[in-house]
C-alpha cells in the first residue's frame, strides 16, 4: 500500500498546483523509500532513468530555427494569409488541420507536426487570425481559448491517427505483450480496430469545433 | 556511424549557449538563476554518460531546487519590432513557410533513405534512431538556409531560442522527469499493486461492468502515469487478459488496440502527460497551465464512452 504514496503525491501535489518538477522528483523519492531502496540508490535510480529519457527533451533542438523565422515575420505571415481567405473560420480551419494531422499520422508521419514545430509558429496565429475576423477586438481570454484549442486539435489530430499506422510504438507494444502471454498477432490485425475509434475522434472533436465557431459567430453578433 | 550521441552533443552545445547568453544579459532580473538552469540541462546532454547515476541524480535534484525555488525567469532578448515583423511577412512572403518546412521534410526524408545509407557495409546511421539523428539534420539545413536568406546576426537564432526556452521555462524538462518517475514506479512494482487493487474492484460475472473498468481503468490509470505505454501492460494483464479474453472469450485484438485508445482519452485530461498538455500551455504563452487540458476534456470524455461501447460490442460478437 505504502507503494501507492507516489500516486497520491502526483494527484495532490498537481491538484494543489505545486512546481510540477518538484512534485515529480518528491513522488519518485517516496516511491523509491517505499520499495526498500536507500536514499543513494533512490536517487542514483532516479538519475539514471532521467539521463537514459534524455531523447524527450532533444526536441529542443528546433528553437532557434523557429525564433529565428519568427523574428522575420513567420506568425505575421501565418495571420495575413488566413486574411486574405475568403469564409476561413476557426472552426474550419481547425477542422482541415485535425484531418491532416490525422491521416498523417495514420500514413506513419506523426513526426511531421508538433506543438514545436507547427502549432506555436503556424497553427496558432492562423487559427487566431480567423477568430480575429469573426469577432472583432477578440479579447485576451478568448484569444488564449483560441490558441488552446489549436493544441488540443493537434493532440487530438495525432493520438488518434498514429495507432493506424501499423510500425508506431503503442502497436508494437501492445503485439510484443500479447506475444508473451502466447497470443501472436500481426501489427495490421490490430491497427485496423484504430479505425473507429479514429472516426468518432473525428466526429466528436469535429462537431465541438463547430460549436465554438457559432459561439463565436453569437459573440460578434452581440 | 552516427548515433544519439551526436544530437545530445548538438542539443548540449545549443542549451550552453542559452546558459552564457542568459549570464551576460544585464537586463534580465533572474539572469543567474536561468543560467544555471541551462548549465545543468547542459551538462546532461553532454556529460550525462560520465556522471554516473548518483551524479545524474544530482543533477536532477540542482534542476528541481532551481526551478521550485522561482529562481526561473522569462527573458526579453533584442528582437524585431512588430511593426517590422508585419513588414517583414509582407516582403518575404510564402517563402517563410517553405523554409520552416525544412525540418519536417528533412526529418521524413532522412527516416525514409538514411537507414539505406551504408559505408563500408556499415550503417551510417544508427537505424533506431534515425529519426532523431533526422530531426537535427533538418535543424541544421533549416538554420543555414534561414541565416543565408534572412542576413540575420550571427547570434540571432540563440537569442531567439534562448526567449522561446525561457518562455516555456521549468516545463521543458517535466517530460524527461516524467519518464524517469514512470521508470522509478516500474522499479517499485506500482503497477502490480494498482492491477491487484483494480481487479478485485469488479463484480463478477457482469461482462459490461467488467469492460468499463478495463476501458476506465485505462483511461485513470494513464493520467497517474501520464501515458498510456505506462498504464497498457498493467491494466490488460488484470483484467483485459484474465477476464475479457480468456473468461468472457474476447477478441484480443479489439480488446488491445481499443484498450490502448481508451488510455489516450486519458492523456488527454492529464497534466502528467506533459508534453502534450503543459509544454503547448507554455509555448503559447497561456496564463492558465491547464488551459489545453480545458478544451480537451469535452472531446476525451465522449470518446472514452464511445471505445468502452466499441469493446463491448465488437469484441464479444
């Protein structure tokens, strides 16, 4: 039971809104106290594991590429080309890039998008952009639901597209452990129950988008 | 042959540079505490295979005394006005965007043919890593082609990362601290205890009830974990195997693959998953850090609802 004081760590710890790395490090602490390890090896099996994850953080690398074209107009570019289209709303074009995120993500290319790479220099000045011509002197908390809602449509864009993909790792997983309890299958047999799910990913995600644009459209027309 | 190896050099030297540049800059009030910050994300790409595993978990503890101290702060390096950035967009035009199309196309390029590439019947890429050693191939065509056609100042595109880094701040190592907790966990058997405790939850003999708790129990369980990989093994050797694939005769793909989709409702609603919920909050300057987590909820509860009922009766036909 003991065992379990990392959970309730993380839960209250995040709950009461705690440094997040502080809340972490103190969980895997206690959960390492629990298990009968010593304080050096709870933290040496701490680092070890922190330093072996460090292809987490080499997405990184791409700042300076983005700042750099931000600084020459990137996220202004973005806004003026949404501009210039004729009945681009929020919710559509949120809607195009779930559709694109997802079947990317189905073809194998997960990687080509992100919130690094795509979302903060592309995606959210776009997607503001249009909220922008739907209601005029958008006012800053709406703006950041805006910029909220290009996130979560790329989540939600790649978590339910990538697991068609027959060689992503969820798939692979999910083979290799049923393979230890001697039920073989191949990687198409279970990307293809991805489908439906994948579809109503769509449909739900989809309809909500369109009801934040007539919330929108309600707010202009105010 | 090129290994992981080098892109934790290359990422090692860009945090440097975010670490020298935050010190000399006067106009920053938290300067040192930044500096030291980015010093010591630094040294563990660099350095992280000489430390040691005792040394690594210093490392990680100086991180979070840094960060939990508020001793981070957000930086104003110079950049362009936003006057001149809308100038700017105006004259460079769509060209911006197929320049930072480079990393992407690179990235895909390179995972598709580098595995291909051999000298001397060696790979000159490590094959599991091709994507990575890919990504930061396309972050050097990227910035050459960028620094060529924008004539910007050599330090430009380190100042730049450096105010977009600090803009995302402490959050950028909470993936990496999450991973490393999801192995402490797995080291101390946390799994287990939870799939006991989850098993001995559900009545018997009732097939929806015993469904909802794998698909639920999925879902909850990834947003302790902060990801489904974590949560899977788990939950499916409790109840999905035991129960719904041997007892009630379950087909053990559909069980699987919508048990695992189950669990990505949960990433969805969870600020352990970190890298998709908190690390987006702060790239886009959010005041609310669950401010992604908001917009999601509504999609992941329906969908959770909707994979439960897919189970249900797509397995057992």
């Amino acid at each position: 039971m003991l065992i379990l004081s990392g959970i309730a760590i993380v839960v209250i710890g995040f709950v009461l809104r705690f440094n997040p790395l502080l809340v972490v490090t103190t969980a895997a602490l206690a959960t390492g106290l629990a298990a009968g390890l010593g304080p050096v090896e709870v933290i040496s099996a701490f680092g070890k594991a922190f330093n072996d994850n460090r292809y987490v953080s080499a997405i990184w690398i791409v700042l300076p590429v983005i700042g750099l074209l931000e600084r020459a107009g990137l996220q202004e570019r973005a806004r003026q080309l949404i501009a210039t289209l004729e009945g681009a709303t929020i919710g559509r074009l949120l809607l195009v890039y779930l559709l694109f995120r997802q079947i990317t993500a189905a073809l194998g290319l997960h990687a080509i998008a992100g919130h690094a790479q795509t979302v903060r220099p592309l995606v959210a000045p776009m997607a503001e952009a249009a909220a922008e011509r739907q209601v005029p002197g958008l006012d800053q908390p709406m703006r950041e639901r805006v910029r909220a809602w290009a996130a979560a449509t790329d989540n939600v864009g790649v978590f339910f597209g990538e697991d068609i993909f027959v060689a992503i790792a969820s798939i692979l997983l999910i083979k290799g452990f049923l393979e230890q309890f001697g039920i073989s299958l191949t990687p198409l047999q279970l990307s293809v129950w991805a489908i439906p799910t994948a579809i109503a990913a769509f449909l739900i995600h989809g309809a909500r988008l369109m009801r934040f644009d007539r919330r929108l459209q309600r707010i202009s027309r105010v | 042959m090129i290994t992981l190896a080098a892109v934790y050099a290359f990422a090692g030297l860009i945090f440097a540079a975010f670490a020298l540049l935050s010190a000399l800059d006067r106009t920053h009030r938290k300067r040192f505490g930044n500096a030291a910050f980015w010093s010591l994300v630094a040294l563990s790409f660099l350095a992280g295979d000489y430390l040691g595993d005792f040394g690594n978990g210093l490392l990680v503890l100086g991180l979070v005394t840094l960060s939990g101290s508020g001793a981070l702060g957000r930086s104003d390096p110079p950049t362009t006005s936003a006057e001149q950035r809308r100038l700017e967009a105006g004259r460079r035009g769509n060209r911006l965007f197929l320049t930072a199309l480079i990393i992407p196309a690179t990235a895909l390029a390179g995972t598709l043919l580098l595995p291909h590439v051999t000298i001397d019947g060696a790979p000159l890429v490590d094959p599991r890593q091709v994507t990575l050693v890919s990504l930061a191939l396309g972050v050097i065509v990227a910035l050459a082609v960028a620094m060529i056609w924008l004539r910007a100042p050599l330090a430009a595109p380190l100042q730049e990362g450096r105010r977009l880094i600090d803009a995302v701040g402490w959050a950028a190592v909470l993936p990496q601290m999450l991973a490393a907790l999801g192995a402490v966990f797995a080291l101390a058997g946390v799994g287990d205890v939870v799939g006991t405790y989850a098993s001995a939850w559900i009545p018997a003999g009732n097939l929806f009830a015993t469904v909802a708790a794998y698909a639920m129990g999925m879902a909850l369980f990834t947003m302790v974990m902060g990801n489904a990989f974590g949560a899977f093994p788990v939950m499916t050797a409790a109840i999905g195997l035991p129960l719904l694939i041997r007892q009630y005769g379950g087909d053990p793909a559909i069980v699987a693959a919508i048990g695992m989709l189950s669990g990505f409702c949960g990433t969805l609603m969870t600020p352990m998953a970190a890298n998709y919920n908190i690390v987006p909050a702060a790239l886009l300057e959010l005041s609310n850090r669950n401010g992604v987590i908001r917009e999601q909820i509504g999609t992941a509860i329906p969908l959770l609802g909707v994979n439960l009922i897919l189970i249900y009766v797509l397995a057992f036909r």
